[in-house]
C-alpha cells in the first residue's frame, strides 16, 4: 500500500507542478485584460474567461494523461484496459467502475478521484478570480456595470 500512496503523491505533485503554471499562465490573461482599453467590455470579458477555460481544460487533460502514463508503468489497470479512458472516469470521479484497477493497485483510482477534485477546486477558483479582476479593471476605468440582460 505505502507504494501505491508513494506513485499517487508523486503523480498528485507533478499535476499540481502544471496546474501552478497554467494559473501563472491565467493571471498573466487576466493581467493583460488590464492593459487593453477595448471599446465592447463584454465581448472582451467573454474573451478572457473563454481563453482562461481553455486553458483549464487543456490542463485537466494533460494531468490525466500523465495519470495515465502512471497507471501504464506501474500496471495498475487490467491488461487491455483503455488507460486513458480509465484515468479519465477516475479523475473526473466519475466511477462508471467498468474498469477497476488490479488488487495491488486498487488505491490509485481514489488518489486520481481524490488529485481531479482538487484541481477542478483550484480551476473553479481561478475561473472566479479572472472573472472579478477582469470586472473590477472595467469598473475603475468607468465602464458601464454588467449585467446578464447586456448584448456586447
């Protein structure tokens, strides 16, 4: 058991290793929303919040294939499992439990759960504050409010 804790905390560090510069990555978006006095605000927020998702998500999947990877070296799935597909139900937390890891391996699908959940926290997190950053550049520069009946 110490082995499968050992390979979840050092596949955990490395996600969290590219989770921390896609955030690094995100601030520099949201920073640069600073810099551009644009003329449609709300086309430009759109804008910023779509480029910081999808950074996200491209992060999200490059951490599950590097579960994947892990499960590959240390033989964690059954023979012929799809292993991306196996990171990814495992990751998202999904569960369908089609695919269960072998025996001796059984605790890297809840260290996966357990790594995906606290990166989509992290990215919910980060979502938000582009968002507010974003919005309170607007406001001290004098831009109209927003709200969710504006066009623009």
């Amino acid at each position: 058991m110490a082995l499968q804790f050992l390979m979840g905390c050092v596949v955990s560090v490395i996600n969290i290793m590219i989770h921390a510069l896609v955030t690094l990555g995100a601030v520099g978006i949201a920073r640069s929303a600073r810099v551009r006095n644009t003329e449609r605000p709300r086309s430009y927020l759109m804008a910023v919040m779509v480029a910081t998702a999808v950074a996200l998500m491209v992060a999200h999947t490059l951490e599950v294939f590097v579960w994947a990877v892990a499960y590959a070296i240390v033989g964690a799935a059954p023979a012929d499992s799809d292993l991306l597909y196996f990171a990814f139900v495992n990751y998202t937390t999904l569960g369908y439990g089609d695919i269960t890891p072998v025996q001796t391996w059984r605790l890297s699908g809840p260290m996966t759960a357990m790594n995906g959940i606290l990166m989509f926290g992290w990215s919910t997190a980060l979502l938000f504050e582009v968002l507010r950053k974003t919005l309170e550049y607007f406001a001290s520069m004098g831009k109209p409010k927003f709200s969710y009946s504006d066009r623009g």
